[in-house]
C-alpha cells in the first residue's frame, strides 16, 4: 500500500496571512463536533512563542474532538502514526489523546464501529511552555490480520485543560514486511 495521505496534516489550510493570527472555523480535512477548533499561525508573542514544527500554522481545538478517515487501508507490516503535541504559554493549555484506528466509520470526530489499534496520551502538565514534542503511534499488522484492508483513520482527543495544540500529523507506508513469490 502507498502511503497514507493526511489531508492537511500540517494545518496550513486555511492560509492566514499574519503571525498571531487565527480563525474559528473547521479544519479542512478534518471532522469534528461541538467546541471552538481552527488554524493558528505562529509564532504568537503571548500565547506561543515558538515557529510551528512544520510549515507555519498549527491546529487547535478547545473542547473538540477531531478525526480523519484516510485514504489508505490496514496492510501488513508496521504501521506507525505521529502528531507534534504542543503546549502553549499560559493557563488554557491542554492535554489530549492521540488515536488510531482501523475500520468503522468517522463522522463529526467520532470513530464508530472500528477497532482501536494504538492510542498515545499527551500531558500538557509535564512539558514546558511554547513547546513541541512528538507521540508516535504504532501497529504490527500480520499477514493474517483479521483487520486487513480495513480503512484507517486519525483522532485526536481533548483529555484536559482548556486547548489542544497540534501539529505535522503523519501516516507513512507500512514498514517492515517483505513479501514473497508463490511457487
């Protein structure tokens, strides 16, 4: 399988134009339900001293959950997912989990009915302000994977604090196995 292509991993859609500058609307690519989400551009001088890890917004989200379905399917070998997790300056920092799954349905951030393969929890409490650090999520799948050719999906999930803050979300091919010819 080809890599899976998250769309706008990255957040650079929509485009804004100044530094500090940010929007309150859904996320291009990404579904969600309830709470405020959208794009901000760094770095701000108050909230996020920092350039953000790739390009030069990050996604955000008080109170949402998001989620994406991809357009690849679970093969077999190593599949493994990261997000750069930030913590910005001051009191609305929060924490949130990072998820994969396999199968099922996705629809106002929300994975329903699939399987969760991976989950990885950022606390914002023990890392230090107007930073970035990254979780990596993984998954061995076996030739005989009852999972196989399920669709994969992303989310990201409040788990306190007040905001989300994250960035360079990635889903690259499956490593790791080798196939062989039949006779």
């Amino acid at each position: 399988a080809a890599g899976a292509a998250v769309v706008n991993g990255s957040f650079e859609e929509p485009a804004l134009a100044n530094a500090g500058d940010f929007n309150t609307a859904p996320i291009p690519g990404w579904t969600a339900s309830g709470g405020s989400l959208g794009v901000w551009r760094l770095p701000h001088p108050t909230y996020f001293a920092v350039e953000a890890p790739d390009g030069d917004q990050i996604g955000y989200s008080n109170g949402a959950a998001i989620a994406q379905q991809l357009p690849d399917v679970l093969a077999p070998g190593l599949q493994i997912a990261s997000v750069m997790a930030g913590r910005r300056d001051d009191v609305y920092a929060g924490s949130f989990d990072f998820q994969l799954w396999a199968g099922g349905t996705v629809a106002n951030g929300v994975v329903t009915g699939g399987t969760l393969l991976d989950d990885a929890h950022f606390d914002h409490t023990l890392h230090p302000a107007s930073t970035f650090h990254p979780l990596v999520l993984s998954y061995e799948a076996a030739v005989d994977d009852p999972l196989l050719g399920e669709p994969l999906a992303l989310r990201i999930v409040p788990s306190g604090g007040a905001q989300m803050n994250f960035d360079r979300v990635t889903l690259p091919e499956p490593s790791g196995f080798v196939a062989t010819a039949l006779p």
